[in-house]
C-alpha cells in the first residue's frame, strides 16, 4: 500500500509551536560561545506554562508532540526535539538539556510561516560534508575514513556563508547531530568538541540532500523502510473475495466480459486452495491449484502495445487485468495502489518457484518475493506460509475490490444511472 504521509510534519497547535520557540530561543541570540547551548528543562517548562495557564502542564504538550515510535540509532524515539542524558525518563527532568532536531527546527519554521533558514544552513553543512565523503580518494592500502572537527569545519562554513541569520554555537550544532535519527557528529576531546566521520559510512544514506526539506524527506524514508509493511485484510476467503471481485467487475461499464470472473471449470484447483498444508510438496501442490484458477480468470484481452507500456511481454490473465486497471481506474495514486496489490499476487508465484527451478534467477526473484510478502527468509512453516499467502492474495484482490468500486461510483455519479450493489453478505 501507499506510504503514509509524514507524521512529523503534521500541523502543530500553537501551545506545541510555543515549545518550539521557547526550546530554540537563546541558540538566535547571536553570541557565539561555546557556554552557549539549548536551555535546560526547567526554564523552557516554566516559559511554556507562563504563557500558556490553561495547559495541563508543559510536560503534557512534550509528550504531544509528533514522534516517530522505531526512533533512532540511539533506541530512542526521534521526532521534533532530543533530551540530552534522560535516560529511559518519559518526560524531560528539571535539569535535562533540551533541543530541537534538524525537523524539528524545519517545522519550528514552518508552523511560524517563515523560511526554514537554520534549519537549511544545517543541512547545507552536512551537504558539504556528503560531497567531501563521496569525493574522498579510494586507495587500497590505506583507510580512507577520518574524523573533521566540527569547530573548525562549521565555522568556516558559516564564514563562507555571509547570508545566515544565526551565529550557531559549536557546542549548539554538534548537540543537533548528535541527536539526530542516525548521529551523524560524537563528542571528541572534552564536552565542546565534536567531530564527523567522514567515510566511515555515517553520512552515506544523505546523498541527495540540499536543504532541510529533502533532509526529512531521507529520514521519513528511512523510518519508513524500517516499519513492518502493514496488508489489507478481506472479510472474506480468497475465493470469495475472487467472487465478490466479479460482481462489482461487472458493474463497470467498461468490462466487456460476460462470464464470472473465476469459473467453476478448475474445481478440483478451487478444491485443493482450501485444504491444508503439511510439508514443501502440498505446499508446492496448493500454490500451483492456486495459480490454476488465477490463470483461468476471464478477463478482457490486452494488445501488445498495452501490455508493453506497463513493462509486459506475456499476455496472463493478471498482467492482462492490470492494464484493464490502468486504463480504468482515473488517478496515480489508486494506480499506484492497485500496482501494489498486482505486485503481491504475482509474488506468491515466485516463493514456490525457487524449490522448483534451481536457478540463480529463481533463488534472487524468491527472495525479492518473501520480502514482498513479509514472509521469513527460511521457511519452515510451511503450512503457515500457506495461510499467510491465501491471506495476502484475498487482501490484494480486496484491494482491486474497493478501488474497482470507488471508479465505477465516479461513474455513476457522472452518469447518474449506475448502481452497485453490496453483495459481500451473499457469499
């Protein structure tokens, strides 16, 4: 299914924008000294309750703001600000050092209605710092990697650029990185130094940034790609959600089939799909049933021209739905959607294939497939297998379901002479 947008960037109220503002407030003072760092708890609390009686306490608006639960390389949760030595504390203690992260300082911007100016000048730093990394000479005799001072580093940075609007303290900005999803800066030689690694590899999954913006955009992604990918459930087994499919099928104008989606002339296949499984063979057995039934659905024909435009040699009958899908369903993103549930009913081929074709090609596609279905990457199970992959092709054909019946409400609501009817109860 489609990523989920960025809980991070999510619109804050104005009590959490005053925790923002209060936290980031004497870094833009403009004295830069290395004694000058974020504010301790106790001040910013006591700020944000100051301005704000009506609030439980400033505890509670911490605790509300957006935070990515898998967090970061530390185990902590990363989100829009870090407590310095807090231990496994819920809530920052009175004397705990506070900040705000790279997003955090992005979305302190952006919830003020003004241009994420620090938050930018960090990410041009690290910027730099990638391209020194991705240029450093390779020799095979030496190690390439070794520490830059980030004092030294930073301050002919902020040198070079005339045009920034905060002196940013050394002991500010090195406090920011290492706080940050992966730390990117450790303290080095006494409280007030730190120091990047370049070539060490911390700064590799930053290619590609420019400024704040595709910085959080990377740190999304790798949040995203770490979350156990969540699949849509059908209410239904999977021949019944095949059944049901065809009834709302039918029910677009556009369908030019007049048989039931899946026939009954494979029975002994349709048979076998529910029996249950004990070993690799019934395993194998079950899966090409499966697939007997899923080759013979009756579904419109594709041209070759079709077919080639979505990457398609072979005329199946799911490659040959999928164009139907993509001619008929009107917008990218349920495209994109219904390309995500194609993807996972093909892959159910692909886990059986490797014990069948003893190829490098079958062994790298059943690996890229297990991944696909979330399944393990040595299977022992295999008669759970098979209940999990049942579940996951009822849930992509459900997927189709829904968005086959969203087009064809579009339809009927620029037509005005359709109508669906809710057969899920009859089967």
């Amino acid at each position: 299914m489609l990523e989920d947008a960025n809980p991070l960037l999510v619109p804050l109220e104005p009590v959490q924008v005053e925790l923002l503002n209060t936290i980031v407030w004497p870094i833009t003072l403009g004295q830069s000294t290395d004694v000058q760092n974020w504010p301790v708890w106790d001040f910013v609390a006591r700020t944000v309750e100051e301005k704000h009686p009506e609030i439980e306490s400033a505890e509670s608006v911490w605790a509300s703001l957006p935070w990515i639960a898998d967090g970061n390389t530390r185990g902590n949760p990363y989100g829009l600000a870090w407590r310095k030595d807090a231990g496994g504390a819920t809530v920052p203690r009175p004397a705990d050092t506070i900040g705000l992260t790279i997003t955090g300082l992005y979305q302190w911007a952006l919830s003020r209605k003004k241009e994420p100016a620090f938050a930018d000048h960090v990410a041009w730093l690290l910027a730099r710092k990638v391209m020194h990394e991705q240029n450093l000479e390779k020799d095979p005799y030496k190690v390439g990697s070794k520490p830059l001072s980030l004092r030294s580093e930073a301050a002919e940075f902020l040198e070079y650029r005339q045009d920034r609007p905060y002196n940013i303290p050394n002991v500010a900005l090195g406090e920011i990185l290492t706080h940050e999803y992966r730390i990117l800066a450790i303290v080095a030689n006494g409280q007030h130094e730190y120091t990047l690694d370049i070539g060490s590899g911390r700064l590799r999954h930053l290619r590609g940034i420019s400024d704040a913006k595709s910085y959080v955009d990377i740190i999304w992604r790798l949040a995203a790609a770490r979350r156990p990918r969540s699949f849509h459930q059908s209410s239904l087994p999977l021949i019944q959600t095949l059944d049901y499919l065809g009834y709302v099928l039918k029910d677009h104008p556009e369908w030019r089939v007049t048989q039931r989606l899946a026939s009954g002339q494979e029975m002994q296949s349709v048979a076998s799909i529910v029996l249950p499984v004990a070993n690799l063979e019934e395993f194998g057995h079950r899966v090409s049933g499966m697939w007997n039934v899923l080759n013979e659905l009756h579904v419109p024909k594709a041209t070759k021209d079709e077919l080639r435009k979505l990457g398609y040699s072979y005329p199946g009958t799911i490659n040959c739905l999928e164009v139907w899908l993509d001619t008929w369903i009107t917008t990218d993103l349920n495209r994109q959607t219904v390309h995500q549930a194609i993807l996972d009913i093909k892959a159910s081929r692909l886990v059986r294939n490797e014990s069948i074709h003893l190829s490098e090609k079958a062994r790298v596609d059943a690996n890229a497939a297990r991944k696909q279905l979330a399944l393990p990457d040595i299977i022992t199970d295999w008669a759970g297998t098979w209940e999990i992959i049942t579940s996951r092709l009822a849930g992509a054909f459900d997927v189709i379901r829904e968005e086959v019946q969203s087009a064809t409400h579009v339809l009927a609501s620029e037509t005005g002479h359709l109508h669906i009817e809710d057969v899920s109860e009859q089967l």
